[in-house]
C-alpha cells in the first residue's frame, strides 16, 4: 500500500512519480534475469505480474490524489499523461515476459537479451530524471537526461529492426515466426513508452522553469 500522508503536498505527486519509475525499473531488471537465466520462467513473470499489478495500484492512488487536490504542482493534464505513460512502461514489461512465457519458448535469443539490456537502461534514465523532478525542476539536467533516453531509444529501434529482419530473413517455422514478431514489438513497445515519458519530462522542464 502506498502510504504519503507525512509527504507533503506539493511533493506527493512527484513520490508517486518515484514509485512508479522505481517499480519499472525492477520489472525491467526482472525481465532481463528471466532471458539471461532461462529457468524457472512461470516463477519469473509472476514476479513481473506482481510489480504490473503494483504499478496499477500506484497509478490508482495518484489519479485519487490529483481528485482530492485543489492545487497541483503541474497541471492536471501533466499529471495524469506522466503517471500513464509510467504505468505503461511496466505494462508492456509484464506483456513481454507474457508472451514468452504463453508462447513456450524454447530459449530467448539474443535480440531478446539485447533489447532486455536496452529497456534495463532506459528505465533507469527515466527513474533519474523522475527522481530529480522531486528535489527541483532542472531545465539543463532534465533535458540531459532526455537526451541519453532519445539515444538509448534509437538504439532499441536499430535492434528491433534487426531482430526483424533476422527473423524474416531465417525463420522456417511460420509459428516461430509470428511468436518472436510479437515479443520484439512488445519490448519495442517497452522502450517507446519510455520515450513518451521523457517527452512528458522534456515538457515539464520547458513549461516550469
């Protein structure tokens, strides 16, 4: 349970914000144990599915928060889209590790292990930045961070798009195929969502200081 009543209010949302990002970041560490140590794999989702469902609950007490306040440190709109873009990235975390699981694959490729480094990085860029929101909104360093996580995301891209191509260039088994196409658009998926994030960010630090 979420507990911020000795925070106070002006920067309860921004711990909630914390949470969030701190929550993705161990979903994202989760992920990327499961496709390095491939053992016990029902065990490892149902930890993932433990922190989404911990994500939506953080979600749910900062929707509640912002009805409750009469004056918010951003806007609602802000708000609202930062705390659903968050929840997302963890959504798409669990929906990857899912699919692999649903899916019975045999092994995770090294595409797979790739993009699990990649969204193991990215969501700790995003949790430094959304750490720093809480202390003080910094323009210069805000938009530090949004940089590397612009790169890290032109990363992702250039390996999902070899990921594919490896795919649809060896791939015999049409099953096999149509499995990994969805679990390299998931994690993509991981990994943009995280771009919405620092989109959010980057105007925060535009508008507010």
């Amino acid at each position: 349970m979420v507990r911020l009543s000795i925070i106070p209010r002006e920067k309860a949302f921004f711990a909630l914000f914390e949470q969030s990002a701190q929550n993705a970041v161990r979903a994202a560490q989760q992920l990327r144990d499961m496709v390095y140590i491939w053992e016990n794999v029902r065990e490892r989702v149902a930890v993932i599915a433990d922190l989404e469902r911990q994500g939506d609950a953080i979600t749910h007490q900062t929707i509640v928060r912002l009805h409750r306040t009469f004056v918010t440190p951003l806007d609602n709109e802000d708000i609202v889209s930062l705390a659903n873009a968050l929840d997302e990235v963890t959504d798409f975390i669990h929906s990857s590790a899912d699919a692999m699981l649903v899916y019975k694959v045999e092994r995770p490729s090294d595409r797979a292990k790739e993009l699990a480094n990649i969204i193991v990085q990215i969501t700790a860029e995003i949790e430094k930045a959304v750490s720093e929101m809480r202390q003080h909104i910094d323009r210069k360093q805000l938009i530090q961070h949004c940089i590397e996580i612009n790169r890290l995301e032109n990363l992702g891209d250039s390996i999902h798009r070899a990921a594919k191509a490896e795919l649809f260039a060896g791939s015999a088994d049409y099953a096999d195929l149509i499995k990994w196409r969805e679990i390299y658009e998931n994690m993509e998926s991981v990994i943009d969502r995280c771009e919405d994030v620092s989109d959010i960010v980057e105007g925060v630090a535009l508008k507010y200081t």
